[in-house]
C-alpha cells in the first residue's frame, strides 16, 4: 500500500475523508497525539485500525466528535455532570466514558458497554469529522506498544504501507493522550490522566477519585475500562528504568550501576551523569509531556540499550507524565526515597 503524507488543505482533507466513508483508515493530527481514524460504526473499518496497529482486540478506542450534538449517536446515556464538563472543557483533551449506543459496535469499544467520547480541538481532525459526516474511533497512530507519534514523521515510520494517508498537521501541542474519566458516586473517576488535571476537573465536578490503575498493573484478568490500563504502553525498544528520587542520589545510582550503550533521560542540561550520553525532556510538567514520546523515539534511533529515567513530579499534568513513563518501563520503579 502506498502512505501519502497530505498537508491540511481542504482539497486534502476532503480526500481523506473519502478515504474514510469508503472504509479505509487514514492518520490524523489532534492537540494530543496523531490518531488512526476510520468510522466509529463500521465495524470493518474499525478492525482495520487494530489490523494497522497490531493492537490487542479488549483494548477499547475513544470515538472523535466535532459538536456536541453527535453525542446522542454515541452514547445511550449522557450525565448531567458530562455536559458540564463538556461545556468547561470542549473541545479539549478530556475524554468522557458513557453507555454505549447500539450504532457502536462491540469492536469499537473493545467488548464494553460503554465507549469513550472526546471532541479534539485541532482545527483538522474537527473539519475532517464534518467532512466525514460520522464520529471517527481513533487511538494513537502507533504499533502497538510503541511510543505515541506527536508528528507525521513519526506516523509514517509506524505506518508507512500499513494505511493509505496520513494528514500532517504540524507538532502535537500536549503530547500526552486524554484524560479518560468515568462517571460515579456524583463525581468522576481519572481512569487515564492527561492535559485535563485532577485540579481542573475539581472545578466543575464535586469529586474526583483517581484510580488505582493510573499508578500500578492491573491486575491477571482484570478489565480495561480505558485505553493505556492493562498492557505495557508506549515503550522504545530500550530498557527503561524510572528512577525517583533527588536529582543527587540520581546520580549516585547511575554512576554505580550504568554499563556502555546505557543512557539517561533527564529534565534538564545540568542532570547530565558524567561521562553518560543524554537526552532531557524538561523541567516542568508540560515541558515533560510535549516532549516525552519524541524523546523515547529519540533513544531509539541512537541505539539506547537501557535508560536511566529521572521520574516527574506526579502533580498537575505531571501525573499523565509519570503514567507513561511507568508503563514505558514495564512498571521498573527504583525508589531512592525508600529509607533503608
């Protein structure tokens, strides 16, 4: 199959969406990361997507929608709280879990129920929605298990003869995918963090309860209620060890223990381990998330055997950081903060 790589004229964007009302899947550009869309109620279209990903059939995609009007398609049920949240954060990178309508097939939401419902705010994927005239299911434009492309290169080197086009709309603004959130007790549970923050959800709903697998392994058999719960997620092909503690006992722990071919991944210049190769990939928590999955590729294309990962603040948008990061390790967490 031959990629094309289209800029986002409207001529463009009218191909590909052609591309999609005919059954094909085409990548596209939203503020998280690039995603493989086909039409969220085609069942055939939405196997193509995990065909091209290599992605495992219990793992549910999020549905794409550019007005709120399209929900009622979606979803058989829609929580006051979810239009509020809607109304605060749409279009944005808050993705909201609701029952399922019966026009969603089981394929798309990965055996559930219920099924992610997200508006992006990338002028692109929203045109390209209209343009399409269905909501399209879109999970990250990546092999499966893979860092999360944040550019079109990126895609192309996923999928290059795996999809027939890719529309470039520039660099990823967040870098990180969603927030996914279901609703219960009055309040919402983060499922997956992301750009949407724990504070900011407080703002509107009364409570929000963070869930035990945003920080840990689900458990043998347990269900993935969202995208990025049950499987290792976004790693190079490197080992990666996530280390948590002072940027001093960072050091002390990497001059004892790293070998040739090893790597760091630290915030900043002034991290560096001494005679150690390097890349950074911020000093702040958004800094951390737009960089993060270009970082991991990075490592990759130098040949990282192993990566010492100096681990990010867990507040704000630092949360959504540290998720990835974790499952890009396999759960490898060194805590040099753990007293003897």
């Amino acid at each position: 199959m031959l990629t094309k790589m289209l800029d986002c004229s409207r001529g463009n964007l009218c191909e590909a969406a052609e591309i999609i009302r005919s059954g094909g899947v085409v990548a596209v550009p939203t503020e998280t990361v690039y995603g493989l869309a086909a039409n969220a109620f085609d069942k055939n279209a939405v196997k193509k997507i995990f065909e091209a990903k290599g992605r495992p059939s219990d793992n549910p995609l999020i549905v794409h929608i550019a007005d709120y009007g399209q929900i009622s398609e979606i979803a058989s049920e829609i929580p006051t709280l979810a239009e509020k949240l809607a109304e605060a954060f749409w279009p944005g990178p808050l993705t909201m879990i609701m029952p399922k309508s019966k026009r969603i097939p089981y394929i798309t939401s990965g055996g559930l129920d219920t099924v992610g419902i997200r508006m992006p705010s990338h002028f692109a994927a929203r045109e390209l929605i209209r343009l399409c005239g269905v909501p399209l299911a879109a999970p990250s434009a990546n092999l499966s298990g893979s860092p999360s492309p944040t550019s079109a290169k990126r895609v192309f080197e996923d999928m290059n003869g795996r999809i027939p086009a890719i529309i470039d709309g520039g660099e990823s603004d967040v870098g990180v995918e969603s927030t996914v959130i279901s609703f219960e007790d009055g309040g919402v549970r983060i499922l997956r963090p992301g750009g949407i923050t724990e504070e900011m959800l407080l703002t509107v709903s009364p409570k929000v309860t963070v869930d035990a697998g945003v920080t840990a392994m689900l458990a043998e058999g347990a269900v993935a209620r969202s995208p990025g719960m049950k499987y290792k997620h976004y790693a190079p092909k490197a080992n990666v060890m996530l280390i948590k503690g002072s940027c001093e006992a960072f050091k002390e722990y990497v001059q004892n223990n790293a070998a040739p071919g090893d790597y760091c991944l630290v915030f900043e210049d002034s991290e560096a381990v001494q005679g150690l190769k390097y890349l950074t990939y911020g000093s702040t928590p958004d800094e951390q998330a737009h960089r993060l999955f270009e970082a991991l590729r990075q490592l990759d294309e130098k040949g990282a055997k192993r990566v010492f990962a100096r681990c990010p603040d867990v507040s704000g948008v630092g949360l959504a950081v540290y998720n990835r990061i974790l499952r890009a390790s396999g759960f490898c967490l060194i805590d040099l903060e753990v007293s003897e």
